[in-house]
C-alpha cells in the first residue's frame, strides 16, 4: 500500500500536456500553446529530483509527455518561421537534458548499497547488526529543508564552476564554504539524496584543485587540526568555534582589501568597522560557555592580533583622509567662489564679436593691455585648484562649476589672441594702402581744383584711416615703433588736407549748395521727427536750421558675418539705415552739415536706433556760407 501511495506522489508533480492542435489553428496560436505546454513541462522536470529518474513508471510516463510535445513541434504549417524553428529547438534542448538525467540517475543507482552491516560494542561481546538501508526511509522534515536549501545554492553557484579563473579563486572558495555548511546542516549521512548531494560538492572540489587556483583556507587547516578536540563538543559550541574561525579568515581577507587602498573617499569609522566583528567572535563563544576552553585562549591571541593590525590600518587611512581632505575639501579654499566670478568675468569680457572693427577700440585696447596678466592668473588659478578638481572627496557640484568656467574663459582667451595674430596679418599693409589712396586722392583734388573732394570722399577716407591705426593702435601698443610711424604719416597728411583745404575754401564755401532731399516715403516725417530729437537732446545750443534726407530709399543688409574671435563661426544680421542731414550755425558766416543714422533691426522686430555723431571728434561734416541756407 505505501509503495502505490509513494508511487502516486511521484506521479502527479509531473505536468502532463495538452494533445494535439486542432487543424483550424494558425502558427501563432499554436506556438502560444506550445511555449506554455512545454514551461509547464520545463518546470516540473528541473524540480524533479534525480533520484526519481530510475523509476521506470515515472520515465514512461514522462517520455510519452515528451513524445506528444515533439509531435506539437512538428506540427506546423510553416516550419521555416523563425518562432517555429525557435519551438523545435527548445524541445530538442529538453529531450537532451531528460535522456542525460536518465542515464546519470542509473549510474548512480548501481552504485548505491542496499544493506550495510555495522558492528556495535556492547559491554559483553561485539556483535553484527544488519541495518536498514536509509534509502527505504523518506527524509524528515529538518533534512528535507537542509537539502532544498543546498540543491538551491548549488545550483546558484554551478555555472561558476565551468571554467575557473585565477580572479574567481576567493569567490569560489566562499562558495564551496556555504555549500559545506550547508551540507552539515544533514543527519541523515547515508540517505541516497544526502549522499549524492555529498559526491557532487566533492565533484566540485576536485575540478578547484585541478585547477591550481584555489588556496588552502587558514581557518580549514586549524579545524582540521583540531577536529579531535571539536568533536568532543556538541553540535553548539564547535559551530561557534567553526564560526569564529571562519569569521576570523573573512575579517581578515576585509583587512587586506583595505590595505590596498591608495585613495580614500570618506572618513574612516572607528575600527575600520571590523572591530566590531571581531567583538561578535567573543560573545559568541562566551555566550555557549567556551570562555575557559583551550581553544578559546588560542583564538583570542589571533583576535588581539588581528585587533592591532586593524588599528594600524585605521590609522594609514586616517593619514590618507587627511591628505585627500585637505586638497578636496572647500572649507579650505576661502576665495572660492571670489575665483569663480573672476573667471566668469573673464569669459563675459573676451566673449566679444568683432572685437577688432569699427566701435571697440576701446574694449579691444583694454583687452590687450590685460591679457598677458589675465592669462598669468588663469594659469595660476588652475595650479591652484588642480587637485582640487581630481579630489575624490570634494563636491561634484563645486568641481563641474570650476571645470566649466575654466573652459569659458580660456577659450574666449584663445580665441582673442588667434583673433590678435588674424588681424596683425594684414593690419599694418592695410593701413599703409589707406593713408597712399588719401594721398593720391589729396593730390588730385589740388591738381584739378576739384573741391567737392574735400567736403566728401576726402574726408571719408581720412576718417577710414584713422579708425584702423586707432584699432592698430589698441593691439600693437602706443610705444610699437610701427604704430609711431603711422601715426606720423596719419598726422602729416591731415595737415597736408587742412592746408589744400584753406587754399581752396573760398572756392569751396562758394560753390556749396544745400543737400539735396530726395526722400518721400510715408515715414519720412517720423524718421526726421526721430532724428531732430536726438539731436537737440545732446547739442540743445546748436538749433537745426534746416534737415532733409539725400537717400531715396532705406538700405536694407543682410548678410552672414564671421565672427572676429572666432572666423569659423558665422552671424546672421538684418538690418536697414538711412542718413538724416541736419544743418546748424557753427559761426557768424558758416553752417555745417551732419548727418545722424538712423537703424532697424529686423531679427529684432524692427526695433530703432538712432546715431548722433560726436562733433568734439574728427567726424563727417560739410560746411557752407551761412547765407545759403534756405
């Protein structure tokens, strides 16, 4: 009767499949059914034990299982889908794993005993006494768990095993130290489960010491040096020496690790937190009333030991706390943040387009005259703060800041003094040509009496010149020789003009007509409006006599412009001017003639600006007899 009830256990935790598939369904569904008949099938196979493979009506029966999975495989419309040829596989991969199960489960079945004869002592006469083969008896319920909890964890751990390597050496031996634990944890030694489970750990161990890659542990040795004394204890107190020396090997591979170190990235705690463990060895031993044993005095020598080297260690990694704090942490940097705006300052300041051109003479100057001295404190700044950026210790937040801002600023820097060499090129031949056009230009105007040249493109080109030695002047330096020797050039040919230009003033006051009002748009009121408040705004002496307009339309630009810092990179703008003239009594007898621009931006919503010349400077004027104003 217990055998049919035993036999019908084993039966039922197998999963039987469902037949065949109907002819009206696709490949699709069936390959839905097959996937979840053949997890089912998967599932109740791997928690199969092995020993259940050498009975012949479980092997049948789950052939024939296996055979209706195989014809669900086979019976597909298209067998060359890629889901369909992926079904065949994965049967192909079980049946393969069930016949090796099999045949693993009979080799071990052959060499199991049936009987074992002990002999037993008694105070009279030895006797012989057949016992019962364990086999026959199920395990209890303790042993059952003990052995679940092993099957689990090796099965965890095998994979690991396949093909070892020299770094695996600690992993691995840990891994055969829980699977011996484990192990122990089973009383029923000559149980056909219990003692497979025992040949496929040693199975383990044989592949570790073919290997040559594992070591022998320390705390082994010592136990088994001392089994003789441990098994006169019971089952409690050599676990807590078995603990205790095992916790002994780990706190010690811990301890190594550490001193491996070379950085720190936090304070070390109190005892490395190792301490603490080795605290926990004595109370436990104390705590199973092993404070006077033998073996106890022994451990404790190699505890305080132990203990010495943990506080040497502490102390190493204080030392290297110190260091690492001491460049990493902010607190010591009290010009931090005092840095960080300067270098902020220095990015806003070299981030300047068309730095060289009309209009930044002098931020361009300003530049110049600083930027050796910008460039030395940028370099002494990253000196200063370099290890503070590699700091393992110090604020990522802070770091990144620091790191960006450094980049900003010494790249505009670059880009200025590339911006420099880009225009001192040409610089110098460029302002030479100007100053020679001048001056044919000059010499012309005397020649052919044309004095219409000195109220126009004479003076234009003179106000071109001197706006590039100005911008010249800014980069090269007041003291540069060739920056003197253009300005004596420049100063001389002004002088040349002014002198033409009284020789023929008479002629040229006489011949100066009114400007000329082309201008008759619809606005044209308003841009003239526009123009006459600016002016009086900043010149409220000199009232307008009269104004006009000589364009006839606005002149719309748009165009892309390279950017001076940086001529790879390009700028789009859109814009219109017009030129208001404006006519003003400078004298008893003359009036003269300015013109205020006026701009809208268009990539900016047709926004306005006006441009009011600065008579104090050498701007574009034309001068008339004051009697010919109309």
């Amino acid at each position: 009767m217990k055998i049919i009830i035993l036999l019908l256990f084993c039966v039922t935790v197998f999963y039987f499949p469902a037949t065949l598939f109907s002819d009206e369904m696709s490949d699709s569904q069936r390959a839905r059914n097959f996937n979840g008949e053949y997890k089912k099938l998967y599932n109740s196979l791997k928690r199969t034990h092995v020993s259940k493979f050498v009975d012949p009506v479980i092997v049948s029966d789950l052939r024939k299982n296996l055979e209706i999975l195989k014809h669900q495989s086979n019976s597909f419309n298209d067998p060359e889908k890629g889901y369909v040829k992926q079904c065949k596989k994965n049967y192909e991969q079980l049946e393969s794993w069930f016949l090796k199960k099999v045949a693993s489960a009979e080799k071990q079945n052959k060499g199991h005993v049936k009987n074992k004869v002990i002999k037993v002592k008694s105070s009279k006469k030895i006797e012989t006494v057949k016992v019962a083969d364990e086999k026959l008896k199920p395990l209890d319920y303790q042993n059952k768990r003990a052995l679940g909890f092993f099957n689990k964890d090796y099965n965890r751990y095998l994979d690991s095993f396949n093909d070892p390597k020299p770094s695996q050496a600690k992993t691995l031996n840990n891994y055969i130290q829980k699977l011996e634990n484990r192990l122990s944890k089973l009383t029923m030694k000559q149980h056909p489960e219990v003692m497979e489970a025992s040949e496929r750990l040693e199975l383990l161990k044989t592949k570790l010491k073919l290997s040559g890659i594992v070591q022998e542990d320390q705390s082994e040795d010592w136990l088994s040096k001392n089994s003789a004394e441990l098994k006169k204890l019971d089952y409690a107190k050599r676990s807590a020496f078995e603990r205790g020396y095992r916790m002994i090997g780990i706190i010690q591979k811990d301890l190594d690790k550490k001193k491996k170190m070379v950085k720190i990235t936090v304070q070390p705690k109190p005892g490395l937190q190792l301490e603490t463990r080795l605290d926990d060895i004595m109370t436990d031993l104390k705590k199973n009333a092993l404070n006077g044993h033998k073996l106890t005095l022994e451990l404790s020598k190699k505890i305080e030991l132990l203990r010495l080297d943990i506080k040497k260690e502490e102390k190493r990694e204080l030392e290297l706390f110190s260091q690492a704090d001491k460049v990493g942490n902010i607190k010591n940097y009290p010009d931090f943040q005092k840095d960080l705006d300067w270098l902020h300052s220095v990015y806003k300041e070299y981030n300047e387009r068309n730095i060289f051109r009309k209009g930044n003479e002098q931020l361009a100057q300003k530049l110049m005259s600083s930027y050796e001295n910008d460039k030395s404190r940028c370099a002494e700044l990253r000196k200063k703060y370099s290890q503070f950026m590699k700091s393992t210790i110090a604020p990522v937040r802070k770091t990144s800041e620091l790191t960006r801002k450094f980049g900003y600023a010494e790249d505009y820097m670059e880009k200025f003094s590339k911006a420099r060499k880009e225009y001192m090129k040409d610089a110098a031949p460029d302002i030479e040509n100007a100053l020679l056009n001048a001056k044919k230009m000059l010499d012309q105007a005397i020649r052919e009496k044309r004095t219409a040249w000195f109220k126009g493109g004479l003076n234009q080109k003179l106000s071109i010149a001197g706006e590039k030695i100005e911008i010249f002047a800014s980069v090269e330096g007041e003291n540069s020789p060739k920056v003197k020797e253009l300005r004596s050039k420049f100063e001389l040919l002004k002088k040349t003009v002014e002198n033409a230009r009284g020789n023929l003033s008479n002629g040229l006051l006489e011949s100066q007509k009114m400007p000329e009002d082309k201008y008759s748009g619809n606005d044209k009121q308003e841009i003239l409006t526009q123009a006459v408040e600016k002016w009086e705004n900043k010149y409220s002496s000199l009232k307008v006599l009269s104004k006009g307009i000589s364009m006839r339309k606005w002149d719309r630009k748009t165009e892309w412009r390279k950017e001076s810092l940086d001529p790879t990179k390009k700028y789009k703008v859109d814009f219109s001017e017009i030129q208001v003239w404006i006519l003003v009594k400078t004298s008893e007898e003359i009036a003269s003639s300015y013109i205020v621009e006026l701009s809208k931006d268009h990539m900016k919503n047709d926004t306005l600006k006006v441009y009011v010349p600065d008579i104090n400077e050498n701007v574009f004027k034309t001068d008339m007899l004051l009697k010919n104003v109309k």
